[in-house]
C-alpha cells in the first residue's frame, strides 16, 4: 500500500559520510576496559580523537514521515512517536538517559526523503531513524542506510525490495528493519488466508479480484495469480485496472451478471471511487480487501457512512486486544482527539522495541544493535513484533503471523462514526462478518 518504488540503484549517497567511532555509543559498563572511563550506569560517547568520553545526555529518535501537519498518514506517525518518547521518558528514559524525537518531513518525495535522512543523522546526530510510507522513498535511502551504518525500522512502506536488498548483500543493508506492515509478498498471502478461512463461512462460493495498477500491487498480484486456486473459491474475474478509471460499471456489471458474492479490491490511491459506486448502487455483491482509505478511523464519518459492510485487513484497530493497544488508543485519544491510523501503532511500536533493544544491548551503537534486534520478542500494539533473521527469503522484515493480520468490517453506530470490527482471525473476533442490509 505505498507509492511507485525506483530502483535501489538510483539512489545516490553523494554528501553522506561514513559514521566513525565518535557516533558509537555504549554503556558505561561495557567499556570497563578503557582507562579513565566511569559511566558505570549511564550512556556514553567516545571521543574518536582523544580518546576520552563524556556522558551521553540524550537519545536521539529520528523519524521520516510524509507531511506530518497535514497527511493522515505522517501526522499520525508523528503523533505516535511523540506518545512513544513521552512514555519512555516518563519511565526514566531509556537506562536513565533522556530520549528526544526529532522529524523529517519526507514530503511524499523519494530526494526530500534522502536529503531529511541525511539531516536527521549529520546534522540532528540520530542514533535510529523510524517510519517512511512511500516504497520509492525507502529505496531511495537504503544507500544512505548502508553508508551510515544506522539502524532504520519502517513503519509503513511495504515494498519487499529493502528486505531483498538485505538478503542479498547482509553487511551493506543489515541495518534495515520494518516493524510493519507485513511487506506486500505478505499482504497478498494475508488475503489468501483471509478467503480461505472465512470465505465459505460466509457463504461466498466465487469472487472477482481487482487491483490497482501501481508497482506496490505487484506482489500481492503475484502471490494471487499463484494461490487463488487455494482458497477453494470460484474466480470469476482477476484483473488490473489503471489508475486513471473513475467508472466502475462497466467491471461491475460484469461481476454482477458472473454472480461474483464478492469484489476483493487490492488498493492504495483509487479506492474510494468504487466504494462509493458499489454503495451507491447497492449492488448485488460484498465489497473489500486490502483498501487503504478504508483503513483510516474517520472514514465512515468521511464519507457519510458509505463504507458501511466494507471490510478490509489491516495491522491494528481501536477494537484490537492485542497487548497494549487499549492504553495506546486511550491515550492517543486523549491527547489528539481522533484514533491512530496503522501506521501510527506501528511507529508507537517501533520506538519501543527500539528502546529495548538498546537496554538489552547497553548500546546505541548499530553494529551491536542489529543481532539483538534479530532476536527481539516485543509484544507491540499490532501484535508480537519479531523480525525475520539473515537466511529468510525476506530477512529483517515483521514476522508475518497468520493470528496477528486482522481483517475488519465497518459497522454502523448512533454516533454517526461507526467502529473497525474485527471479524478475522477468530482468535481476536470481536463482531460477526454483515452481510449488507441489501443483499
């Protein structure tokens, strides 16, 4: 569900220098060895020149978010992050050292990604860098993670292209990891599971498939063109239309008269336009799949309750029970008045099990962080966060989880904002799939 991804070859790291032993941080009690040193307790920083150390007074978390003042997207990434630092220093930090956050606005733009990356590591002196939504802006950066030797979680870019690029050459890229979503190889295998489970459950005996026409869609196109057939599911239609179409009945009228009980959409940018027209027209079929704008906790309020019986998958819900998400949700509503998007519980997450990976680690330096964080178990507001190790097909990415990828539908309310119920994995259901009133 992101943006057009560009090679990891266009990306130029021109004006980006190699982190040297001055950036490296450590607990005082590793560094036991070296004269003069007492930070027993404490974070520091060695002096590459002098060979002398100071205390490290802060953290620095830097995070690269799409137009956070005004993209749902980034302003929840932010928003999240902000609760993220303020928790940890509320419970003294991370190994009694002050965390601050510091953000670059990525603009939605591959070069404003690279050149915020560059500032938030030279010039802001990061020791981890989270979030990025665009795929291309993430691929646009892996050089400059490789050329910084820091750590980096992505927090909702889902292009399999960073984890391939870790794959096949592990000491350049190891340092990128995604805390979520689960990459879009992954996503495409969550709707397969999704049919397969609870399709027949329903009463669904065929579907129609359509997906968007963008690059990010060419994974989970690819893993339905080879497991459809598992769902045990009749497929009526599998196809992908340009993103320029903005008339859907010519498609629907055909799914209609093939007597599809479902149109399982794939889609990022275009996904509003045939949700109304299947509104709308109360057509004679359910509506949903992986849909973006569907995942926002203002859509139903957005678009007038017309996504009403819609159901999509996703990380995260204010329904979600997973360890943490209530007091996270709270908390945010609380703070901002609205409710997370899923990039946000996935921001929230990644700064956590950052902080714990350094206090495991009693570092802050990357090349101690990188196996601890491969071995990491955190329990995250979407979820159990542990990451795919070096030999994985996909390595460092969020371990997908057949119990832990959700799938709700949106139910009415008398509040006119209707809620997210999950109505898949059975293991975290919290309503019964509806039919629309209609049918």
């Amino acid at each position: 569900m992101t943006n057009t991804p560009s090679s990891l070859d266009d990306s130029v790291s021109s004006g980006s220098s190699h982190r040297g032993l001055n950036r490296r941080r450590l607990l005082g009690s590793t560094a036991s060895g070296i004269a003069g040193v007492s930070l027993a307790g404490c974070l520091g920083t060695f002096d590459s020149i002098g060979g002398t150390s100071a205390a490290q007074e802060t953290i620095t978390i830097g995070l690269l978010a799409p137009k956070p003042k005004s993209n749902y997207i980034g302003r929840s990434m932010q928003r999240s992050a902000e609760l993220a630092v303020e928790k940890l220093n509320d419970d003294g930090g991370i190994d009694g050292t002050t965390v601050e956050l510091v953000t670059g606005d990525t603009h939605e733009s591959p070069l404003e990604a690279r050149r915020e990356y560059q500032r938030l590591i030279l010039e802001e002196g990061a020791d981890v860098t989270v979030g990025v939504f665009n795929s291309s802006a993430l691929e646009n950066i892996m050089e400059e993670m490789a050329e910084q030797q820091t750590v980096h979680i992505t927090t909702g870019a889902a292009t399999t292209a960073a984890s391939e690029a870790v794959r096949d050459d592990y000491e350049r890229y190891k340092y990128h990891f995604r805390a979520g979503p689960t990459n879009n190889h992954h996503l495409g295998l969550a709707q397969i599971d999704f049919l397969g489970d609870v399709g027949s459950q329903i009463g669904w005996e065929s579907v129609a498939v359509l997906v968007e026409d963008y690059p990010w869609a060419d994974q989970p196109w690819k893993v339905y063109q080879d497991r459809l057939d598992e769902t045990g599911l009749d497929i009526v239609m599998d196809e992908r239309y340009a993103p320029s179409t903005n008339d859907f009945s010519d498609l629907y009228g055909e799914i209609a008269r093939e007597g599809a009980d479902a149109a399982i959409f794939g889609t990022a940018h275009t996904g509003t336009t045939p949700m109304f027209q299947w509104a709308k027209g109360q057509l004679p079929f359910a509506f949903g799949g992986i849909h973006l704008p569907m995942q926002l906790p203002s859509y139903f309020r957005q678009t007038g309750g017309a996504c009403q019986y819609g159901f999509g998958l996703t990380s995260a819900t204010a329904q979600s029970e997973f360890d943490g998400t209530g007091a996270f949700v709270e908390d945010y509503q609380r703070t901002y008045d609205s409710r997370p998007v899923y990039t946000g519980y996935h921001t929230y997450d990644a700064v956590h099990a950052f902080a714990r990976a350094v206090e495991d680690a009693g570092t802050t330096d990357s090349e101690e962080l990188v196996p601890v964080l491969e071995g990491i178990s955190h329990p995250g507001t979407s979820g159990t966060i542990e990451f795919y190790g070096a030999d994985a097909d996909y390595p460092h990415d969020l371990k997908y989880v057949e119990d832990e990828t959700l799938c709700f539908q949106w139910h009415g309310g008398n509040d006119g904002n209707g809620t997210q119920e999950i109505i898949w994995p059975e293991k975290h259901k919290t309503a019964d799939y509806e039919p629309p009133s209609w049918l």
